[in-house]
C-alpha cells in the first residue's frame, strides 16, 4: 500500500513549497492538485469562457457560463509526467506549467473548480497517482475527499495578513508592480469562494492536524510535518 500524505489550506499558506519539502525529505512524489484545476482554466480561457460571466448577477448568464464549462470540462486531456522530481503538467500532451500561474487562469480556476464536473474527472487522476505512488498530495479537498484515509492529514493556515506580506515580498522580487491592499482582497475573495462553494469546499478535515505558519519558518513548518508522519 502507498503511503499518502493530505496538506490542504488556502491560497497563500505555504503549502507547495511545504509539501515540495515534505515529499523530497520522504523521498515521495509532490502532487499539486491546484496545478490540475489551472490547467483545465487554461484550457477554458482558450475556449473564450468568461469567469466573470459565472458570478454575475445575471442568473441566465451565470448559468450559460457553467454549461458552457460542464461541456468543455470532459474535453481536454490533463495529465501530468516528472521531470527531475519537478511535476510538469500537460494539457493534451503540451507542457503548461510556464502558463498556468497568471492571473486570469487563477480567477478561471478558482470560478472552474467549485464546478462538479471538473472536480470529478481531476479527483479520479489524483487517487490513481495516490494509489500508486508515496505522495504528498496539497489541496483543499484532499484530506476531506480524494483521501479520507490518508495516513497524514495537516490543514496548514496562517493569517490573511501574513499570507497576502508572502505574496508581496514574492512578486516584489520577481520585479512585478503590486500592491498590498489588493494582494490581501483578491485572498480575502478567494478564501471567501474555496470555503463557500457547494461542491468540495476547503474546509478541515475533522482528523487533521492544524498548523498555523503565520510565525514559523518553513523548515519549522515542514520539521513538525515530518514529526506527524513517524
Ligand atoms: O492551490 P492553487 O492556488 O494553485 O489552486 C488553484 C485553484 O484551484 C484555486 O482556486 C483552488 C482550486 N483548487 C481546488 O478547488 N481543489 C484543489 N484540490 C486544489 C485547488
């Protein structure tokens, strides 16, 4: 049986590169979940899908966007290959990790993913390579729905403002213009839409064990993860 490890929380609180840590001190495959569900938005801004059209007061057209997204959604092929232990995803076979990190693909995945049809066919790939693989797996569903009985289920936080100061500082040293003010909304907003949706919302397992980062370092993050994992 492979052992699987569930980190799941909201934007911003340190898990991927937690989970990266986690999974190359284990010695197991890092899964990225979030990746998936971006490239399914990639493939839906492509088809010209509007994901402010799925939140507008308008309830027809609202309703256009979702069965625009339920037709489109079975069509791609997304799947994922690595590559000197880093996870490349592919859509129908193009490697899209350089595409799937800007801002529009983040609104159309947050908008894509509270939709049913897309978590289904993402969640069947995620337990296949669970039931295969030693993984770290992070998400916001993971230990709630992909995998009830995982062996290690963390639910790692921190505070909306020590979330929206990492991304700051991160988009600060890559030299793009932000602001902070913003930086904290659009999480607030996130956090809002992950926790408030109907399908598969990011909330804690009732097994998890909750981490709160806000004042530790990574590696004490990822020390205490590892000391749950024994
Ligand atoms: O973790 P991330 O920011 O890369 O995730 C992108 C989007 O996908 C985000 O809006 C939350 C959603 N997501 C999800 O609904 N379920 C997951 N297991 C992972 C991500």
């Amino acid at each position: 049986m492979s052992v699987n490890i569930a980190i799941d929380g909201p934007a911003g609180a340190g898990k991927s590169t937690i989970a990266k840590l986690v999974a190359k001190k284990k010695g197991y495959i890092y899964v990225d979940t979030g990746a998936m569900y971006r490239a399914m938005a990639l493939y839906l801004h492509r088809q010209g899908v509007d994901p402010a059209g799925a939140e507008s007061d308008d309830a027809a057209k609202a309703e256009e966007v979702k069965v625009k997204i339920v037709e489109l959604c079975t069509k791609p092929d997304i799947s994922i290959k690595y590559e000197n232990g880093e996870q490349i995803v592919l859509l129908d076979g193009e490697n899209v990790n350089g595409l799937i990190r800007s801002e529009e693909v983040s609104r159309m995945a947050s908008v894509s993913s509270a939709v049913p049809e897309v978590r289904v066919r993402l969640v069947q790939l995620q337990q296949k390579l669970a039931s295969e693989s030693d993984v770290v797996m992070d998400g916001r569903d993971i230990g709630t729905v992909v995998l009830p009985n995982a062996d290690v289920k963390v639910y790692l936080t921190a505070s909306v403002e020590e979330r929206a100061r990492r991304r700051f500082k991160e988009q600060q040293e890559k030299g793009v213009e932000c602001d902070l003010e913003t930086i904290k909304k659009d999480i607030a907003e996130r956090d809002h839409r992950d926790m408030t949706r109907k399908t598969s919302p990011l909330k804690q397992a009732e097994d998890a064990t909750l981490v709160d980062s806000s004042d530790m370092t990574i590696e004490q993050v990822a020390e205490h993860i590892l000391s749950l994992c024994k």
